[in-house]
C-alpha cells in the first residue's frame, strides 16, 4: 500500500521527535560518563593509599599477605555482578553475564550471587544462576556510597568463612566507547594483588611503621580496601553503562538521519507526482477548450 502525503508527514514528525529523544539521551550518556571518570580517577591516590597501608600491615604483623592456593580454592563463592536498569545499552549487559557464568562454572563450591540492576538479574535467572538478591543501579556519584553498605550488610553473613571468596563482575571501561567484562577477586588478595603490591615503592625513606593494634589497623585498613574496590567497580560499571548507551545513541542517531532522508525524498516525489498531475489535468483542459 502506497503512503499518502499525510502519512508521509506523520512517519517524517515521528521519525524527528525520535531524533530528539536520541540527541538528548547522547547528550545525558556523554556529561554522565564524565562524573563517574572523574570518581574512578580520584579513587587511584586513595586505593594505593590503602594498599600501601595493607602492604606495610602484613609486613609488621609477619603474616602472608596472601593465603594459600588451598584456602583460595575451597569455599563459597560469593559474587556480585553490575549491570543495568535501563535498557538502550546494546550488548552490555549480555556479554558481562556471558562472561561471568563462563568464569563462574570454572570455580567449585556453592555459589551465591548478587546482581545490581533488574536486566542483569534477568539475565542471570536465565543462564540458571538465580541471584540471591537485587539492588538498583545508582543514578549518581552520589547514590554509590549507600549502594556498597547495602551490599556488605546483605553479603557479610555469606562471608563468614574463611575459605570463601568474594568475586566481582562488571564492565571496565577502555577507551573511546569500548569496554569489557572483568572479574575482580576482592577476597582473598591472590597472587597477581601481592605481586603488584609488593612492586609498589613506599613514598619515602623511612621504613613505614604501623600505630595501634596491628589486628584493628589490619581490620580497618581491610574494610577500606573492600569499601574502594566496589565503589571504583561501580563506577567503572556506570561509566561503561553510559558508553554504551551513547553509541547506541549515535547509531540510533545515525539510522534516524537515513530515515529521516528517505521519508523526505518520499514526500517530495509524492508531491512533484501531485503537481505533475494537477499540470497535466490544466493542460490538457486547456487543450480540449481550445479545440
């Protein structure tokens, strides 16, 4: 069935409204991208502040900084993987549960699971590992920081033992709009943590030295490495988010635009037709009268 005019105009408004839509959701993805680039950034000098601290707490206290490769493999396996509420993200939140019940078949034990943003979660019911819990993805910098006290409320009584571990998934940024799926092992520190840990060069000449207790400085300089690490995965995982959203934006953008000139190109032949048409009815009335 071939369009009329009217309904060339209505697809031609339809199809810019989209457009508008496309342009500002761009617009909120790039200034969103921004703060949470700007958190992650600011998180490096305090992570390795803490990190420095943790490497100078075992040192003191004579403990392994890391645990055995025994204790690493037995236990539960506690993880939380970031995704989306919103959709307009293509892949994302696809690829990070594909990548994750790939890495989380590898591992032994019981597994337990929770997911941050409603799609995730109905991605993971789907690939068979049914979440433990849900909570919603935080719209700002701001909204993260309760977020991480909700998680470690909800998952400390699943990480009594000490051969459990704690996993991460989410997306990391890279550059341009690019990103990929990661698994960060937040507890126990292994053997690539120690490694770059130990590589670190202390700010100064004098050997650090720890104040206090060595086991409350231990406890406390460890929450603060959890507290940092979620909050700089979340981030990451927003700041990917958002990516993510843009190039869909702009190729949704770019597709509106095609459209957006067949449509156009469509109602100006129907219209030239038109015109044509009426010409031809004048002349051809102004030929029989003349006759």
């Amino acid at each position: 069935m071939s369009d009329t005019a009217e309904s060339l105009r209505h697809k031609i408004a339809s199809a810019g409204e989209l457009n508008s839509v496309a342009r500002t959701m761009k617009a909120l993805s790039a200034a969103s991208i921004g703060q949470y680039e700007t958190a992650v950034r600011a998180l490096n000098d305090y992570y390795r502040t803490v990190q420095l601290g943790l490497v100078a707490s075992f040192r003191q206290a004579g403990r392994p900084i890391i645990t055995n490769g025994e204790r690493a493999q037995g236990g539960k396996i506690n993880a939380v993987v970031f995704g989306s509420d919103q959709g307009l993200v293509g892949q994302f939140n696809d690829i990070l549960v594909d990548y994750a019940a790939k890495e989380l078949g590898k591992l032994p034990g019981e597994k337990n699971i929770w997911a941050i943003g409603e799609r995730i979660h109905a991605r993971l019911s789907d690939e068979g590992l049914k979440p433990k819990g849900l909570f919603n993805v935080p719209l700002s910098v701001n909204s993260i920081t309760p977020l991480i006290g909700q998680i470690l409320i909800d998952t400390s009584a699943h990480h009594e033992d000490e051969l459990s571990r704690f996993l991460l998934f989410y997306n990391s940024p890279k550059s341009g709009a690019v990103y990929q799926p990661v698994m960060h092992n937040l507890l126990p520190q292994e053997e690539a943590w120690q490694q770059t840990s130990s590589n670190l060069c202390w700010p100064g000449n004098n050997l650090p030295q720890v104040i206090g207790p060595d086991e409350f400085m231990l406890r406390t300089l460890v929450r603060e490495y959890v507290f940092v690490s979620l909050f700089r995965a979340c981030a990451e995982s927003l700041a990917s988010e958002n990516a993510s959203r843009l190039a869909a934006m702009q190729r949704a953008e770019k597709n509106i635009k095609e459209l957006l000139d067949n449509l156009k190109g469509a109602f100006q032949r129907l219209r030239q037709s038109s015109i044509d048409e009426e010409l031809f009815d004048v002349i051809s009335g102004y030929e029989v009268l003349t006759k």
